[in-house]
C-alpha cells in the first residue's frame, strides 16, 4: 500500500485535522487536510509575516525572537538567552546589535552580524520595492523556499507562500501599498478570521495521507481507513439550552418561579430533549456507518481509554441503554465484545508502551547521528570525496540570469525598465493656441452644460489615459472644423453609448482640439483620405534579451507585445503616434 491508499476519517475537523497533519508531518509522512482554514498558523507564512514584520520596524520582541530562532537565521534557545541576558531592559533587537560588538561568542556574533546585515539591506530596500518584489527577495538571499521544499509536504508549503505573494499583489493594486499597511492589512485578516486555507497541491495521484471529515468522505472508498477519535463525546449543546426549538413541538422553555426565584424544565422542554436525544442519536449512527463502509480492504478505528476497565464492557444493546451512550467508542468496543464480531481485532497501547518506543527511536536516531558523524570525519579525510561533494553543493547554474528573465514583455514594462524615455523620442504635437480662439471657443468649455460633463469626480491616471485613446480611436479628424464639432461628435459618442455621458466632463476638450488643428493631425486626414491610417493594431515583435535588458548578454527571445495607437503610410515609410496624456508642464500640477 502507499500512502495515497491511506485516508483518516474525523467526525470534526475543527482542533483535530491539524493536530493529526503536524504528528505525521514531524514523522516525514506528508499529510494534508482540506480544513480551508490554518493558512496562517502555519510555520513558512508565520516565518515570512514575522520577518516582514521586523522589517518594518525591528524594534518588535515576539516576531524578532521568532526570526531569529526560526531556519532564517537558524539560533538556538541558548543563543537567544545568552542575548537576552545582554540587556534585559532594552527592545531583542538593541541587545543584538550589543551583543555583536561585545558578545564572547564569536560563533554567535558571526550569526547576529550575518542576518542583522541582511536586515539592514531589507529594511533600505523596503523604501523602493513592492511588497511581492521584497518577498522574493527575502526567499532568494536566504533561500527559505529551498528549505521548506525539503520538508515534508513541501509542496503544498511552497504552495502556500507562491499564495501569500500573490496576496500581496492584489494588496497592491488597491490605494495603500506599502509595507506597513499589509501587516495591517494582514493582522485584520487574522482578527476577523478570514483565512484562506492552505493551498492545495493534492490531486488523486498525490502520495500523501489525507485526513477529511467523515461528512466529506461519502460515496467515496479507500483501500485503508482510520477513523480518529471515537471517544470523542457527541454534541449535547442543544439539549442543554435555555431554550429548546422543535419542528413538531416548537418551543420548549424553562418555568421560572419569580416569587421564589427558583427555575425548574418543563414537561414540554423535557419532551423536546428527549426527542432530539433520539435524533441526534439516530445521526451519529448514520454517520458512524458511513465511516465504517469507507473502507475497501482495510479499517483501523482508534479511540483513548481513561481506563483498562472500560475495554472488556459489555452492553445489552437496549433501547435505553442506545440512548445513554455520548460516543461511538461506546458504541464500538461493546459490539467488537460481541461473539459475533471475532473476526475484528482490538490493540490496546498503553502510555508505557508508547513512551518506551519513543525512547528506543530517540535511541536509534542519536546511534544514527554519531554513524553520520563518523561518515563526515572519513570524508574530510578522502579530498576525491569532498571536492565532489563541494562541486555538487556549490554548484552554479550558468545560466540562472537567464533564468530569471521575463519571456514576454508588454510596452509599458519596458518603459518601467527604462528603454524608452518619452522625452527623447517625443514632441509636443501643439502650441499654445491663439488668445483669439481661446476666447471664442475655449472659454472654460462654455458650450458644455454642467448636466453633459457630469461630477468632476477624481479618475484614476490609466482609466483617464483609456479614455483620451478611445475617444481619439473613433474621432474622424476631418469633420472637425471647429471646437463646436468636436463637442457635436463627442456627444455622439455618448448617445450611441461608446463612452458615457460623464466622461465628456473629464476630458481636456481644449487639448484634443487643438490636437485636431496640428499639422500631424492634417497628416492624418491625409493618410485616412488615401486608406493608409491604421488605429489601435496589436503587434508582437521579438527582441534579443541583450537588447531589452542592458546588463545581459544572451542571445534568448523575448516577446514584446503592445497595441500602435495610430500609424499611417506617408512617402513609402510607416508614421507611428503614441498618444500621452500626462504631460506636465509644471511642478504645480504634480502638486496639485
């Protein structure tokens, strides 16, 4: 059997999946459990929250000391004491930097100068770099991913901080990006019990135990079945309320004696309960015979004993003895005492047994130790061994720039990377326009009415840069003669339902007019009247990587794609014109 042939059953899954997943995961057997809860809790996100947390502000005991005794810097309970003891009355991370100056232990101090450099390089690049960008940066310099990739389930961990940098992408998106309101935002997470859940890398073909409700588990088999906490006791909540709702008997209340404050159940109350008693009793069987029928070849149920006593019992199987069982472990060892049942088998492990065979394990795995000490020495001694052993572990990748490179590219990420500066490549199409035509058609656009330019609400830089491309893409410059025509073709444009009526009110109708009156726009008239203009046409061109990214030297193809906003034939040559809108003039208008 392998270990996808293994599922353990659980009435709840709440308190017990995860206590079942950590026990196999400490004994190197992956295990998952579909809960969508306990994203946070686990060990690589908590790892990486603390360790932004301190990059912040590092001046933060509890996620300092996680940081420090966490792989990331790898100290131990000792380390962290010896610190501690340094200066009890400043911040963990003040004591540090005393002991890395006069600490006794060099072999500590190396430890503390080596991540307080680290944290130090952070905490100045946190300034500059989006929150994803700094989370990889974190998994690159100490290679945290590496490691808890060799854990077990390593997959699904991997999974879970691939999750939390694309939660810190989203978080970008929106107006607060930086570092310090995603661990606010993050904390809010936490108080409110949003959680994701861990991510999920478990198909059908997954080798790992899974741990699910018993719930879940219908209509589907397994070869080989746990089903975990039978002694677990039966939920009595709703018996045991004030008040008690039935369908059949609707209330049943309390009699409250106010005269002599006394409270006593009514007969009513006492029905009810007695009659979800017998339901509640009816469901637990019927879930006790799902998880027991999951089974294929193979059913393991376990339970806890307070006593050896309570093994051998033996029950009648009444009405009223069915009725007074909390369990199903009550339900359970009574029939496997049956004659009838021989051929099941009951293991009893006590806490001695369990404890001796912790104890030989410990034995065997310090024999182990010393063996792999041993092995190390011999090594050390054979040079053919280390320098192979050397050149496996240190080996480099020579092509890991290349590596890393973005196969496919749009235009506006090569600008980001600085390959086009507008200001080189670009001229200002118009000049001031005349006072003349300013006071006879652009005065404050009078020929608008306040109703068609709607609220002058603020608009978000790419959604005004959209809307000035679309309303350029359907203008056909040679019907504009004057600013009256432009504002006739604008509202056009809003009655047919191509732009809406309000964002005529956002646009700069002065600009696209005297836009309109350029001998580039006259160029365009041209070019449309001799079917040679051409807008808005996607393009995929392929480039070097050495001549998109300076630093590199590879040869590697990378794909760059973007739409011409217009382009036209003149005199056998192509004309391109990339429309801008956020051209500044003066330092006021950032400002503003």
């Amino acid at each position: 059997a392998e270990l996808k042939d293994i599922v353990i059953l659980l009435r709840t899954m709440s308190g017990w999946s995860d206590v079942f997943v950590n026990t196999l995961m400490q004994e190197g057997i992956p295990a998952y459990a579909d809960t969508g809860t306990g994203y946070f809790q686990s060990v690589e996100i908590m790892t990486i929250l603390n360790m932004i947390r301190i990059i912040d502000n590092p001046r933060q005991d509890i996620p300092f000391a996680g940081v420090l005794y966490s792989k990331l810097c790898g100290l131990t309970t000792d380390e962290l004491t010896h610190i501690r003891l340094m200066d009890r009355n400043t911040s963990l991370y003040e004591a540090s930097l005393i002991y890395e100056n006069e600490g006794n232990n060099e072999e500590l101090k190396n430890k503390l100068m080596d991540f307080l450099n680290m944290l130090h390089r952070l905490r100045d690049m946190m300034k500059y770099t989006p929150i994803h960008e700094l989370i990889q940066e974190i998994l690159d310099i100490t290679g945290y991913a590496y490691y808890v990739m060799a854990m077990p389930g390593g997959d699904r961990r991997k999974a879970n901080i691939d999750m939390l940098i694309s939660l810190a992408v989203g978080f970008e998106k929106g107006s607060y990006s930086s570092l310090f309101h995603f661990i606010r935002y993050v904390e809010k997470l936490q108080k409110y019990d949003v959680d994701y859940g861990e991510a999920s890398t478990s198909g059908e073909d997954e080798n790992t135990v899974r741990v699910m409700s018993i719930h879940k588990s219908k209509g589907l088999e397994f070869p080989i079945v746990i089903v975990g906490g039978l002694n677990k006791q039966f939920n009595m909540q709703d018996q045991r309320s004030k008040i008690i709702f039935d369908v059949d008997y609707a209330i049943g209340p309390d009699y409250i004696d106010v005269e002599n404050r006394t409270k006593i159940q009514t007969l009513l109350k006492k029905v009810i309960q007695k009659k979800t008693q017998i339901d509640n009793l009816g469901e637990e069987l019927r879930v006790l015979y799902v998880a027991m029928t999951r089974a294929k070849e193979k059913l393991i149920m376990t339970g806890y004993l307070k006593s050896v006593e309570d093994l051998n019992i033996e029950k009648d199987f009444s009405f009223s003895t069915l009725i007074s069982v909390k369990s199903y472990l009550e339900l359970v060892l009574p029939a496997m005492n049956n004659a009838f049942t021989d051929y099941m088998r009951i293991n009893l492990l006590r806490k001695e047994d369990i404890i001796s065979g912790e104890l030989t394990k410990q034995r065997f795995l310090q024999h182990d130790y010393k063996e792999i000490e041993s092995e190390i020495a011999s090594i050390n001694r054979n040079e053919d061994i280390q320098k192979e052993i050397e050149k496996r572990l240190y080996y480099i990748y020579p092509h890991d720039d290349e590596a890393k490179l973005r196969v496919k590219l749009s235009v506006s990420e090569l600008k980001k990377l600085g390959q086009f500066v507008d200001d080189e490549d670009s001229e200002l199409l118009y000049e001031d326009i005349s006072p003349e035509l300013q006071e006879n058609y652009l005065s404050e656009n009078q020929y608008i009415p306040d109703f068609v330019k709607g609220p002058q609400a603020e608009m978000a830089g790419t959604d005004r840069g959209t809307l000035y491309h679309k309303v350029l893409e359907l203008l056909d410059f040679s019907r504009l003669n004057n600013y009256d025509d432009l504002v006739g073709e604008l509202n056009k444009m809003a009655q047919i339902g191509k732009i809406a009526k309000d964002d005529i009110g956002k646009l700069n109708i002065g600009n696209i007019f005297k836009f309109t009156q350029s001998d580039v726009a006259k160029r365009v008239i041209k070019a449309q009247e001799a079917g040679k203009l051409y807008k808005e046409k996607q393009f995929v061109i392929g480039l070097k990587a050495s001549e998109v990214y300076p630093d590199q030297v590879s040869d590697e193809l990378i794909l760059v794609q973007g739409i011409i906003d217009v382009f036209f034939e003149e005199e056998n040559e192509l004309v391109l014109l990339d429309y801008k809108s956020d051209i500044v003039k003066d330092e006021s208008q950032l400002i503003d």
